[in-house]
C-alpha cells in the first residue's frame, strides 16, 4: 500500500469517527483486471454514495436495495441510521 493510498484510509477512518461521511474515491487499480478481480467486486463511489431505501414493516427493517443482509445485521443499520450502501460496507461498529 502507497504512503498516499494510507493517508486517504486514516482520513476517512477520522472523518467517521466525528460522524462525516465518508469520502469514497475511484482507484483505477482496483477495478477489473487486477488482482482482485477474481475475488472481490470493487464498489465505485456512485454504489457506495446510493442511498438505502429502508422501509418499516411491523417492527422489522426491510433494505429494499439489492442485499444478502441478516436479521442482526439489518438491526445495526437502524440502530446506526445508515444512509447510503457505503455506510454498511465501511461501517464503524465492527
């Protein structure tokens, strides 16, 4: 990891724990082709800022969003008032 690559990591990390957003950026490297790519799928800033679309029905959370997400896990986005996909991904509570 390059010196600039763990300065953007610290910022974000600080910027969460004061309650700002976080700021998501395109690393080119990241996406298709490299190495991860057989493993991962690298969100873009565009997926990670898309506000969840949450509804309320009888007590229980439902994310309309596309989402692989359990009971507990779906508790800790009301409990944290998550806003967009990037939130749950980079989530703080862990």
């Amino acid at each position: 990891m390059e010196w600039n690559e763990v300065k953007v990591i610290k910022l974000t990390e600080a910027l969460i724990q004061e309650g700002i957003n976080a700021i998501f950026i395109e690393l080119i490297e990241l996406r298709g082709g490299s190495e991860f790519s057989p493993f991962y799928r690298v969100l873009s800033p565009t997926e990670l800022n898309e506000p969840l679309v949450i509804r309320d029905s009888k007590g229980r959370i439902i994310v309309e969003n596309k989402n692989e997400l359990n009971d507990a896990e779906l508790g800790l986005i009301k409990y944290f008032n998550s806003k967009t996909v990037g939130d749950i991904v980079f989530n703080y509570w862990d």
